[in-house]
C-alpha cells in the first residue's frame, strides 16, 4: 500500500511539474487536450461505465455546461468560478429529466433515446436567439488570472484541467467506495436480482447520472473559458457525445484509470493523424480515426486495461503451468 | 387556400415519408435477425445516392434506369461487409457492436469525402423532372416518382420474406436463432441475407432520393436519426409497422415545420419519438 501511494505521489509531482518541461505551446495543447479529454470520459464513466448505461448524449450536459456559466457571465457579469458550479448543477438539475425520459429504455433503446435528447438540445439552442444562435457567444478577454479563469498563456489551463480531472477521479472512487458502487455493479451486471433485493434501480441510475452530468458539465464550462468562444455545432456534436463514450470504452469501461487511459492514446492518435494526413482537406485522418475506432471495438472489446489484464492472466497461467512442469517428478 | 396548403403539406410529408420508410426497413431487419443496430445505415444511403449520381454524371445513364444495378452493388457490399466485419461481432457486447457500426458511419463518410470532396452535387434533367398538377394541389415528378419506386421496394422485400423458402428461413432466424439453426438453418448465412438486403433497401432510397435531393458526404446524418425514430414507433423488427410509422414521420416532420417554422420539425420528430418511447417503449403498434 505504502508503495502504491510513493508511486503515486511521484506520478502527481511529475504531471504536475510537466508545463516546466514542455513548453513548447502546440505540444502543451496536446496535453491539455487529453486532460480534458480524460476527465469527461471520467465523467462518463460513472453512469456509462460503472451503471452500463451506454449514453451517446452526453454533449447536451458539457453544453449546457458550457452554456451556462458563458450566459451567466455575460449577461449577469458572475465570476466564472461561480459560473461553474452553477453550470454542474443546473447540468445535474436537467439529468434529472434526462434520466426520467431514458431509464425505462434498455440496452439499445436507450443509446438511441440519449441521442435523440441531445440533438434536441442542440436544435434548441441553435434558434435560441438570447444564447447567440447557431453563431454562438464570445467570451470578453478583459482580464488575466486565476480570478475570472482567462489567462493569455496556457499552464494554467493545464493545471485548471489537470485539477478538474483529479477531482472527477476523487469523486469517481468515493463512489466506488460507497453503497452506491456497489448498487450500481449490481444492477449493471444483475437488474433483476438487484430488484428483487429492494434495491430501486431507477433512483441510483439517477445519481450515478447526476454526478456524471455535474462533472461533464465543468468540463464544459471549462472549455469554453479557455476557448473565449462557443457554439451549438462545438459543444453540442454527436461527436462529442461518442469521444466521451469512447475515451472510456478504449482505456477499459468502468474502471478508474482507464478513461485516462483511452484519452491518451486517442487524443495523440487524433492529432497525429490530423497533423500527418489533415493538412490535404480531405478528410484522411478521419477515415484513420474511424478505422482505428472500429479495429478496437471489434478486436479488444474490453479495452486496453482489458487486453492487458487478459495478457497478464495468461502469462501467470503459462508460468504456474512451467511451474507445476518443474515440480512433476 | 389553408386546405389546399394542408392537402399539399399532408402529400408531400407521405411522399417522402415513403422515402424515410424504406431506409428504416432496411434498419429494423439487420436489428430484427441480430440484434445489432446499424448507425452507419444512414451511409449505405448516402453509397446510393453517389452510385446515382456517377452513374449518371458520367455515362449519362438515368438513376431509374440505374435503379437495379444501384440495389445490385449495395446488397454486395451489405454482404461483404457483413462477412468481413459484422460477422466478428455477433457475439460481442453491445458496446463493441455499437461502436463498430459508429465507426462504419464515420468511416464511410470520411471515404466518400476523400473520394467525391464535399461538395453539394445534384441531378439534373433527369427523366423524372418536373412538376404534376393534381386538382388543387402540385408535387413534384421526381417525388412522386420516388414514393411509388419506395412502395414497389418494400412490397418487393415484403414479398420475398413471406413468400420464399429464403424469406422463411430470415424470418425463422429472427424470430429464433438457436431453433433456426436446429432446422439446419445457417445462421451466418441468414446474417449476409439481411444485411444484403438492409443495405440494398437504404441504397434503393438513395437512388431514388438522389432525383431530388442535394448528394453530400454527410447527407446520411439526418436520415439516420428519422429511420431510428421511425423503427421505434413501427416496433423494431417490423416491416409492417416501419412502412406505416415512416409515413407517419414524414407526415409529423412536414406538418410541424409549417406549425412552427422549418427550424423545428425535426425537433417536433424527436419529441414524438421520446414521448413515444416513454409511453409505449414497444412501439405504436406492438403489444404491451
């Protein structure tokens, strides 16, 4: 135990002191990119991963998110802090009619009702004319600092999505830890037992997606104070919805690590092949990216956690067999 | 004048409500013989409409002429990517088999913008071009034409399930895989068989989309939402109920853009598909 917590302190010193490191301001984005990538499949992970409900919805709460704290901000001039809280829970608020929309669904039905309420979420927002339309707002660049969370240069957009990360992570294995984790292992993998046994599946379908969406949504504020700029096609895209989903699915679904895991290799994968192949306008990296996304889900259907958990497994069993070979008179 | 408006609005939301019907049936049979709901549909689609289009952009040859070679070329890549792709995960967890047809839906877009750029095409002059006056109303031939094309599909698909040794054997594989293949049914051949045809219905309705209907990379994307909305409230697996349900959406998209601006039909759509599926999760037609 001991030594888990020395490596991961040592790991928390190094990622936190990596902006003195890499300076170089592209590559810098490319890490503040995979932490905001991270920490929204983090946030999925909690009603996706940990209650198997798969959500390709989940932009309309990062865009509500981002929504909400920007309008608060230019319109009633509240500090983004502020403005993000109230971002998470006006997200939470709405999960609740999300939840109660979606929850009779299973399986399939499901994935297709979330999508549904995000594209109407996004056709809402696209003709409301007081959030800017479908040319979306603009965020005043008047001030620099941690006080109003817009800052000329990009460290501290690293540590601000580093934080918001560690914190999704925080909440992820309280959860874990509590009654709660472990009612919802038991309706993912038994809803009928878990019924049977009084647990009420809606309810804490309905915290693990009201946590899920509060942390989504900080993530959406946090988006748009370091882009100073939004609108319904960024925050609201189908895309959106899947890179969540994905990040998860490719680290390992429902554990702690592997969304960070999946934003890795998928955000360094999609800019790559962005820089390598997007500079013709053709649309290479994407076909690169979509043949990557469907090679992984037909080959390592649990993750790269997964297949190495898997691999680990093998080797101890192929040991243990030289072992009890050895061992045979 | 409100009436003849409303007889328009209520004939051109059928006509392309046809259109909507004839993707999704293609949908509701994969999802109907394996349980696997096909996001790239809306793809195989937009394969028809550019088949259309090069076919007559370059040989002058006019999409109903090209109607059956179109259906040909997309049922053969149903079946190949069936057997080279899908097939891999019919056992897999849901997850995997949703994220593989997500990806397909990217990839093909991708592919067809690498290739064709993404740019609007149309067709132009086409045989079917023009406008037909009836009574008091207007539509125009190429949608007309389109509609009927859609009804002959489905009756065709219809007629092939329920009278053919095949469509028995597709049926019977639907209804129950295991039972099926002690019939010494084989599955993975039943598999090909619908997504072949799956691919072959969503590629008909390009072709006869493509008469009327801008041809971009992106083009799938909309119909995609339409079909799953459409296959919801016919019950998923239903042929039956798919063909009454598109109709149905066609009518609702058109009527609530003239309610409340063009803006919002598909959100009207979406509304009725969640409340829809909050009230009667098995669809207007099944049984509770």
């Amino acid at each position: 135990m001991n030594r888990r917590l020395a490596i991961g302190l040592a790991a928390l010193v190094v990622v936190l002191a990596l902006p003195f490191v890499v300076t170089d301001p592209s590559r810098l984005n490319l890490l503040i990119l995979v932490l905001m990538a991270a920490q929204i499949g983090v946030a999925w992970n909690l009603i996706g991963g940990y209650a198997g409900q798969i959500s390709l919805g989940h932009a309309a709460f990062y865009g509500i998110g981002a929504y909400t704290s920007t309008l608060l901000l230019l319109k009633f001039g509240l500090n983004p802090w502020l403005g993000m809280l109230a971002a998470g829970a006006t997200a939470a608020v709405l999960s609740l009619a999300f939840g109660w929309s979606c929850f009779r669904l299973k399986g399939h039905y499901f994935a297709m009702a979330t999508i549904a309420v995000a594209e109407l979420v996004q056709i809402v927002f696209t003709n409301w004319d007081y959030a800017g339309g479908a040319v979306g707002l603009t965020l005043p660049m008047n001030h620099d600092g941690w006080a109003w969370l817009v800052f000329a240069e990009k460290r501290p957009y690293y540590w601000l999505a580093l934080s918001l990360l560690l914190l999704t992570l925080a909440a992820t294995v309280l959860v874990e830890r509590s009654h709660v984790g472990y009612y919802l292992r038991a309706l993912k993998d038994e809803p009928d037992a878990a019924r049977s046994i009084g647990i009420d599946i809606t309810r804490y379908k309905q915290i693990a997606l009201a946590l899920s969406a509060f942390f989504t949504a900080l993530g959406g504020s946090l988006y748009a104070q370091k882009e100073l700029y939004i609108d319904p096609a960024s925050v609201f895209s189908t895309a959106l919805s899947i890179k969540m989903s994905l990040v998860a699915i490719l680290g390992g679904i429902g554990t702690l690590l592997g969304p960070v895991l999946g934003a890795v290799v998928l955000t360094t994968i999609e800019e790559l092949t962005r820089a390598l192949f997007g500079g013709s306008g053709r649309g290479t990296d994407v076909v690169i990216y979509a043949a990557l996304i469907i090679a992984i889900a037909v080959f390592y259907p649990s993750g790269l956690i997964g297949a190495y958990r898997s691999w680990r497994q093998r080797r101890r069993a192929r040991s243990a067999a030289a072992v009890s070979r050895e061992a045979a008179p | 004048m409100t009436a003849e408006i409303l007889l328009q609005t209520l004939a051109s939301g059928m006509l392309i409500g046809l259109i909507y019907a004839l993707v999704a049936i293609g949908l509701t049979m994969i999802f109907g013989v394996m349980n696997i709901v096909n996001f790239a549909h809306g793809e195989f689609m937009m394969l028809g409409m550019y088949s259309s289009f090069w076919l007559f952009a370059l040989f002058a040859l006019d999409p109903m002429l090209t109607l059956p070679l179109t259906v040909l070329m997309l049922f053969t890549f149903g079946v190949l990517l069936y057997r080279f792709v899908i097939r891999r995960i019919t056992d897999a967890p849901m997850v995997s088999q949703i994220f593989t047809t997500f990806g397909l839906m990217i990839l093909l877009r991708g592919v067809a913008q690498f290739l064709w750029k993404p740019d609007f095409r149309s067709i132009e002059n086409s045989w079917v071009s023009g406008t037909v006056r009836l009574g008091e109303i207007q539509l125009g031939r190429p949608q007309i034409v389109a509609g009927i094309g859609a009804i002959a599909v489905t009756l065709a698909v219809y007629t092939f399930l329920h009278g053919t040794k095949w469509g028995s054997a597709l049926e019977a594989t639907a209804a129950d895989k295991e039972a099926a293949q002690l019939m010494g049914i084989d599955a993975h051949k039943m598999f090909a068989l619908a997504w072949g045809i799956g691919a072959a219905c969503a590629g008909a309705a390009g072709a006869l989309l493509s008469t009327f209907f801008p041809i971009f990379p992106d083009v799938g994307a909309n119909f995609i939402l339409l079909a799953f909305v459409v296959v919801n409230l016919g019950g998923f697996g239903s042929i039956g109920g798919a063909f009454w349900a598109g109709i149905l959406v066609g009518v609702i998209e058109v009527v609530g853009g003239l309610l409340l601006g063009p803006q919002y039909k598909m959100a009207v759509v979406l509304v009725v598909f969640l409340g829809v599926l909050m009230f009667r999760p098995q669809g207007l037609r099944g049984k509770a």
